[in-house]
C-alpha cells in the first residue's frame, strides 16, 4: 500500500510539475536607446532566443520607465510621488519595414510609420520594443504553457501575442512575478540599543532595505534605500531595529510594512515601515498600462528577514474568439504579484503588485467542462514567526484587466485582488498594512486597445495593368476606415485610396482596392486601420515586384521529352517561340500550365539546337538555348 501511494504522489508531482514549469515563450525583446525621426529604433541588449525581429512582422513599442517623480527627490517623505506621468506605460503598434545588424545582432530596427507618441530615453527612462507574435493568421491551439521573459531593467515583462480567428487555451498564459523587480533586503545592522532610531526616507545606506522597483528608473545611489517608495515600487524597512518593507503598487496602492522591533507589545513608534507603492489607476486605459511595483525589502540584523517581491507584468492578448479545451488542467490568464517570503525574528518583505492584462478578443467560447480564470492579483507581504513583534510585509497591490468588450462571465472567472499583509509576529497580533482600494476594482470592461480589429490576411496579386489588394477581418470594434498606401523605400508613402469600415462587427468582412498606376520596380503596400477615436494600427507590408527580370528559369536543359519552365510573372503575361538552328519557327504543344509554371512537350522534336524566345508587354525579352537529346 506505501509504495503504491508513493507512486501515486510521484504521478501527481510530476504532472503537476510538467503543466506548471513546462512553459514556451514566443516574444524578442530590446532596449530602444533613441528614437530617430519616429521611424528609426536604436537599439541594444536584443533577446531574440525565442523569436526574431523581421521585416513585415509587427512590434509593440512601449515606455516602460519615464522620469515622472518630478520635484519629488528629496529627503522627505514625499520622496517618490508622481509629478507628472509623462509618457509612461504608452505602447503602440507599429510593422518593421527594415532591420539592422552588425555580426548578426540588432543594432536598429526602422518602422514602417511614424510613432505617435513621443518616447523618453533618458537616465531614468526606459524604453523597449517587443515583438507582437502572431501565432497564427487562422486558428492557433495552445501546446504548452506560456510566458514572458522576465523584466532585467532594462527588456522583458511583457507578453504579447496576436491570433487571427480562434485561439484554443489548453494551458497557462502567466506574467506572474516578471514584472518590477523587488528590493532586497538589508545587510545585517543592529545599533545595539531597543530604541527605534529614525533613518532616512531615502538613503544609499545599505542598514536600511531597498527600495522595489518601480516606473521610475533610480540611477542615483543615494536614492536606492529608505522607508519612502519610489512611485509604485514600495519603500524598504528603514529603522535599525527590523523594519518591514512596503508592498508595490498599480491599480491601487500598495500597503505600508511593519513597524519593527523594540520589545513592546506594539512594535517601533514611529514606525520603521516601508511606505506602500502609489495607485496608479488615473493613468491606465486600453493604451496605457504598467507593470506591478515590486515590495520593498525588509530590515534585518539576525540574517532572517527576505526582499521584497517582484511585481506582476503585462500580457497583451489579442484574438477573435477566445476557446478552451483539452482540460486536464483549467486554463488560465495571469499577472499576479508574487509574495515574499516569510521571516524569523527579523523584518519582512512587501508584496508585489499585480501587473496588467489587455484582452482583445470580441468574443469567448468556455465550457463548464474547462472554465477559464484571469488574475492579476497582488502578492503577499512576508509574515514573523517569532512571538514578539516585529515586522510584516505590507500587502501587494492589485493589478488591472481590460476586456474590449463587456465582462465576460460565463464560465469565466475574473480577479483582481490586493495581497494579503504579513503578520508581524507568530500569534499575529498585528500585521503590516492592507492595500487600498476594494478587491476587483481594477477590472475594466468595453475599452478598445492594442489592435481592436482582427485582420485575418492583407494580400497583393500583380496583374497585366495593375494591383489587387485584398484582406479581410474576422471582428471589428470602433474601425473607422482603411488607408492603402505604397512605397519604394519603406519610409516615404504615396496613398492610393481609403475604405470605409464596418465599424463594429462580429461577422467576416471582405475589402480589395485597385493600385491602376502601378509602378515597375519593387513596391511595398501598407494597410492602416483607423479607429473612430483615430487611433491607428497596422498590417504587416505587402511586397510586389514589377521590376523587368532575366530570372525565366528552363529545365532541364538538355531536354528530352518535356521542357519545364518558371516564370516571375504569371505566364499569362509571357510569349513564348521556338526556333530550330536555322531561325525557322517551330509550333510547341503546352502540356501544362498553371499560375508562374509550364511544361513544354517535345516529344515531336528532333535532338539538336534551339532557341526559345520569351517577351512580355512590360518590354522584358529573353532568348535561351536549348538542348533536345
């Protein structure tokens, strides 16, 4: 009986542990170190290990950092507020018309259209461009768990993925803790007495805890540690004596720490707490969203308190419908905070917030059988076990989920919860602080974003005298009006015509558009969809070549009963003759033909010498000899 239990637990374990670890990311990350005329990307730190920056293919760009603290910097407790939001957590979509490379690494990436927004690039901006994967032009069905490189300072913590029709989720999409980064927790310090001596709100000393992460990028190391928070990353435990760190912020605020350590039933007075990150939901839409801040580290003196933890990130989501099936586990959409860890007779780390999650998606399909849950909750301040107070970690704050359309209910769980505040000793007498706010807040319905239309294809086909254009969409929310428009270089573009849009549609819609004055050479085509609220996104470039060519392919040469031959244009454009040795013109028998291939039949021919001459109306002529055995 023991040994069939501990075969049963290893089943379970090994399940469990495939569906949770076994996990695929899809996206290429880089830092953007400036923006040259909102076309050109200069880039650095490129992470193309799980995809690749290509031409035509589409990419976010986003502010992930920008210097909004203001006036807010000095040695005070309002070290950390918002001064002014700038330009941060503004994303867009943009298409790659053209990338750089030196020794085979991204050096800069150009678009195919100007950025709307303005992108900040300085010492405590950070900006990055991610590649927004299309898993498929049609149906795509999960095959394993996926996430997102987790966010280094500098690239990752965002997951962004686009399915043209249906999007089957057997599995897990998680951004859990790849957000803002937690602060650690202090070295080991102790003043010698129980009192509860007052350390700076922000301070380089490193007897205080770190400062989380948050939307403001600290490069000054005298702003590094200290109780205040630094926007929504929370402050660390800044007294001598165990002080617990803040929880990070997003949606809502997040909660203060513990107070620390001087023998009382009550703990430090004034408190030694980490402040809690701020809200920032006066700021978030469709357009804009953040990652989670992540908690302030504890204070320590005994080697037993624990950092803070790291926030939630952001999982762009964008499909025509959305389904589940293959069960064996329930499919979920996460960007939950992660929890720090508990401590001995020391002070404790603050949550991390929850992240963000924008879905796209006009329409679910979840059965009972394989429901869906969508969190972006917060994480966990870290609690004491020992009996006497101390410190808790504040709790992390909640995150944000946006819907394109109203809350979907059936079937469908939807969470965004705060954390739960540490225990600041092992009876929990008292705990460190609660975040703002009432759970669920932060779920936004009915808000258009990243690309609210679904573009099933974007087609060109050359003809005689011009060029079809033709693509089609699954859905459409608030569309406006389709702009065609074509190019030479990428950079400079003529517009050809528009097309007015369903605007809002669930059904299958089809457009074409003519190009009568086409041009002979290369020419790229490019598709913009126009919101009512003239927001713009795009399809990736369609390419046709008109140039003349002298790539008429025949073979095999020598021949013998049939001649093959490849064409660059349909063979409806070509004529063909055959002429023996003596110039005299000899009729050919076709025995196939289709699109840009035919087949010749010479099984008439005597062996010898001939010439085949091939012309078309754009004044292309080629003459080739030919060998029949």
């Amino acid at each position: 009986m023991r040994k069939s239990l501990t075969k049963l637990y290893l089943f379970v374990y090994l399940l469990v542990n495939i569906h949770s670890f076994g996990q695929v990311i899809y996206n290429a990350y880089a830092r953007v170190t400036a923006v040259t005329s909102s076309t050109l990307l200069t880039v650095s730190n490129p992470n193309e290990t799980n995809h690749t920056f290509t031409v035509g293919g589409q990419v976010i760009v986003m502010q992930m950092q920008d210097n909004v603290i203001g006036t807010n910097t000095t040695n005070a407790t309002t070290f950390g507020n918002l001064g002014a939001i700038a330009n941060a957590g503004s994303y867009e979509v943009r298409t790659i018309s053209v990338v750089n490379r030196s020794a085979g690494t991204a050096t800069s990436i150009g678009l195919s259209s100007a950025l709307s927004n303005v992108y900040n690039t300085g010492a405590n901006s950070k900006v990055q461009v991610i590649t927004f994967r299309r898993l498929s032009a049609t149906a795509f069905t999960s095959t394993a768990s996926i996430t997102g490189a987790a966010w280094n300072g500098s690239i990752g913590g965002v997951i962004a993925l686009d399915v043209g029709t249906d999007f089957t989720l057997s599995h897990s999409i998680t951004a859990n803790g790849i957000g803002f980064r937690g602060g650690a927790v202090s070295r080991n310090y102790y003043g010698g007495v129980a009192t509860c001596s007052t350390l700076s709100p922000v301070t380089s000393s490193t007897r205080c805890g770190v400062k989380g992460e948050g939307i403001f990028a600290v490069t000054s190391a005298t702003q590094t540690s200290g109780t205040a928070k630094v926007l929504n990353g929370g402050g660390g435990g800044g007294q001598d004596i165990n002080g617990g760190g803040g929880g990070g912020g997003n949606y809502t605020t997040g909660g203060i720490g513990g107070p620390g350590w001087n023998g009382s039933a009550g703990g430090c007075t004034p408190s030694a707490a980490g402040t809690g990150g701020i809200s920032l939901s006066a700021s978030i839409g469709p357009s804009r969203v953040f990652m989670g801040g992540g908690g302030g580290g504890g204070q320590q003196n005994d080697g037993l308190g624990s950092a803070g933890a790291n926030g939630g990130g952001i999982i762009l989501l964008k499909a025509n419908r959305l389904i589940t099936g293959g069960c064996a586990f329930n499919p979920t959409i996460t960007a939950n905070g992660n929890s720090s860890g508990n401590v001995g007779n020391d002070g404790a780390g603050g949550g991390g917030a929850g992240g963000s999650i924008v879905l796209q998606i006009a329409s679910y399909s979840v059965s009972a059988a394989c429901p869906l849950v969508v969190r972006a909750n917060g994480g966990n301040g870290g609690s004491v076990s020992d009996a006497a107070v101390h410190a808790g970690g504040g709790a992390g704050a909640q995150g944000v989920i946006i819907y394109s359309i109203a809350q979907p209910t059936t079937n469908i769980t939807t969470q965004t919860n705060n954390g739960t505040p540490g225990c600041n000793n092992s009876g929990c007498s008292s705990s460190g602080g609660s975040a703002s706010g009432s759970n669920n807040s932060g779920i936004v319905a009915s808000s258009s974003g990243v690309l609210p239309i679904s573009l099933l294809y974007f087609e060109g086909e050359n003809h005689l005298n011009s060029v079809s254009l033709n693509w089609s969409t699954a859905s459409e929310i608030n569309t406006d009006y389709f702009i065609i428009e074509r190019s030479v270089d990428g950079h400079t573009w003529q517009e050809i015509t528009r097309k007015k849009a369903a605007e809002n549609t669930t059904t299958r819609q089809y457009y074409s558009a003519e190009d009568l004055q086409p041009l002979q050479e290369l020419t790229y085509y490019k598709l913009t969809i126009v919101d009512k609220d003239l927001s713009k996104s795009y399809a990736p470039l369609k390419s046709i070549d008109r140039r003349v060519s002298t790539t008429l392919v025949f073979y095999p040469n020598p021949a013998s009963h049939e001649l093959n031959i490849i064409s660059p244009w349909p063979l409806s454009f070509v004529n063909f003759e055959l002429t023996d040795s003596r110039g005299v013109n000899l009729r050919v028998k076709v025995k196939e033909a289709e699109g840009n291939r035919m087949t010749l039949d010479l099984s008439d021919f005597l062996p010898g010498f001939y010439f085949i001459c091939a012309s078309n109306p754009f004044g292309f002529k080629q003459t080739s000899k030919i060998i029949i055995r």
